[in-house]
C-alpha cells in the first residue's frame, strides 16, 4: 500500500513539474528575444510575412509547402478525404503528434484544391475511420503528396491563456465572441485566427493575410445572430 501510494505521488510530482516548466517557458523571455544564437525556432507565434504576401510557419510556408514536405518535416502524416456535405469536402493531412519548438500538440493541414478535384477524389474516395472521413483511392495518394498547403491548424497540448497570448503574440486586432464561451483572437496581417474555448482546447488556425476575411466573415455573421 505504501509503494502504491509512493509511485502515485511520484507520478503526480513528474508531471507537475513537466506542466510548470511549459508553462514557465511560455511566459519567460525567449533566448531569441535578445539576438541570442540558440533561439528556439518553429514556435507558434513565430510567423514569417514573405514580400509576396506568403507566410511562413513550424517551417510551413503557406501557398508554396506540399503534403510532401509537411510529411518530411513531421515524420509522418495521415492524409484523407474529409466530408461534411456535397459542398464541403477537404483534402487534409493528419499529424497526431507534432513538435513546435518546445511545445507539442495536433496539426492539421489543408491542401488547396478545386471543386472539381475534391469531388472526384470523393467519388472514388471510401469511408473510412469515421463518418466524415474517407480514405483516398490508390490513384490519387501519389497526386495529393504534390497538393499546396493552403491553411495550417495547430491544437497545443498546453493550455494558452489571454497572458500567453498577449504576451506572445502580441495584442489581437479584434476579438469576436461567437459564444459565451468561445472568443477568436483575430491577426489578420498574420493570417491568424486564436480560438479560446473556456470549456476545451486552444486551436490556432493559420491562412494566407490576403485570404483572412474568408475565415473572419463568418465569424462576424456568427457573433451578429447569438447577439440576436
């Protein structure tokens, strides 16, 4: 019984202390924050604004990166065909454990593709893994390793709060409540949507800035009918 209650409190001393030192890591002054040579790269606020409007995130550089290279930067990825309806299906890669810097967590990558190209994909695509998801046929596996990244999501093992957010990111140009308990803390010169759910997990989504008032539209229309 005492060894039991012995490993227990090991146990819980282990992870308190992992959970303290993120969390003392999100809050601290980065090395790089002084010009420091060993800046820890790949973190999620470190975003990069190319000349051409492109950006650059976890190595990813939106409009330009394949599935292929995101594969290769992450070790690995699942690719599948995801479907809510006829009018809105995605070609997406699946990452379950990805690493960011210091931090881990979930990316999840869209590949931009037409209509025409998601349908026929879907039509040969089978259901499998759930009832949105559907695995790609043989024929078109190769094809979707060369589709461009078009939108990034992360899902961050450790909890952000608006001090981390603020701090790390900066302050937010808007933020807009689509709930009482979901808030989006919108960067559109940085193509970023920070969605915080006081119930569930953080997710930082990432667009193309030229493309960010698609994703703030419906937030805006959202936000308008629970005023309502």
């Amino acid at each position: 019984m005492v060894t039991i209650m012995f490993m227990k409190i090991k146990t819980f001393i282990v992870i308190f202390v992992a959970v303290f030192a993120v969390v003392m890591f999100l809050l601290r002054p980065q090395p790089g924050d002084n010009n420091s040579s060993q800046k820890v790269t790949g973190l999620p606020w470190q975003i990069e604004v190319l000349p051409d409007g492109k950006t650059v995130v976890f190595g990813i550089t939106l409009g330009q990166s394949t599935f292929a290279d995101v594969r290769r930067q992450a070790d690995g990825g699942e690719v599948a065909i995801m479907s809510l309806g006829a009018a809105d299906v995605s070609l997406e890669m699946y990452v379950k454990s990805f690493r960011a810097g210091m931090l881990t967590g979930r990316l999840i990558v869209v590949a931009s593709q037409t209509a025409t190209q998601l349908a026929d994909m879907r039509s040969r695509a089978i259901r499998s893994g759930g009832e949105n998801r559907f695995k790609l046929h043989a024929d078109d596996r190769a094809g979707a390793q060369n589709a461009v990244v078009e939108s990034v999501t992360f899902i961050p093992h450790a909890n952000l709060d608006a001090e981390v957010i603020s701090q790390r990111f900066g302050m937010p140009v808007q933020v807009i409540k689509t709930s009482e308990i979901i808030s989006h803390h919108l960067y559109p010169d940085k193509g970023l949507d920070i969605i915080l759910d006081k119930e569930g997990k953080e997710v930082l989504q990432y667009v193309l800035p030229a493309k960010f008032s698609m994703l703030r539209k419906p937030l805006v229309e959202k936000s308008d009918k629970s005023l309502q």
